[in-house]
C-alpha cells in the first residue's frame, strides 16, 4: 500500500525540486506536477513528487490526523470516527 503524506515545503532546489520535511524527516520531492512552490508551503507527497498544494489548515488538520494514526500504531486500536456506533 502507498500512502500520501503533507509536508512543509524548507527549500527550493531548482525549478523542479525541492526539500520538504514531514514528521521530523527530509526528502527531495519533485513539483513537476503542482507547478511553482515556496519555501512554507505544505504539499502532498507520494512516491517522491508533490501531488497536491494545500493551504494551512487543510495542512494542519491532514497532519493532525496522521499523528493520530501514528500515535495508534501497534496498539491494535483504531482511530475514532467521530460516530458512536
């Protein structure tokens, strides 16, 4: 299974590369397919390339559900919905 991860956008390599940091970690992402990025800018990353631009609180609250998941892992739970079924 591939997942797709936000990051913030630390610096611009050239016209086609650039650093992001996501979880404490750095990569090279390609933005060939999201066009013009700058530094702080929050993307979503998959298989080494930049998918999506999104603004700050789509950011925020992509990464606060992704501590969530992380934060459950291993615990054999499973995050809440929000419903009570």
């Amino acid at each position: 299974m591939c997942l797709a991860v936000p990051g913030r956008v630390t610096e611009i390599l050239d016209d086609s590369w650039v650093t992001v940091e996501t979880f404490g970690l750095t990569s090279r992402v390609g933005t060939h397919l999201v066009g013009r990025v700058a530094v702080g800018d929050y993307l979503v990353v998959h298989a080494g390339y930049a998918i999506e631009k999104l603004d700050l609180d789509e950011a925020l609250e992509r990464i606060r559900l992704w501590e969530e998941l992380l934060s459950l892992e291993g615990t054999g739970l499973e995050p809440r919905t929000g419903t009570d079924a």
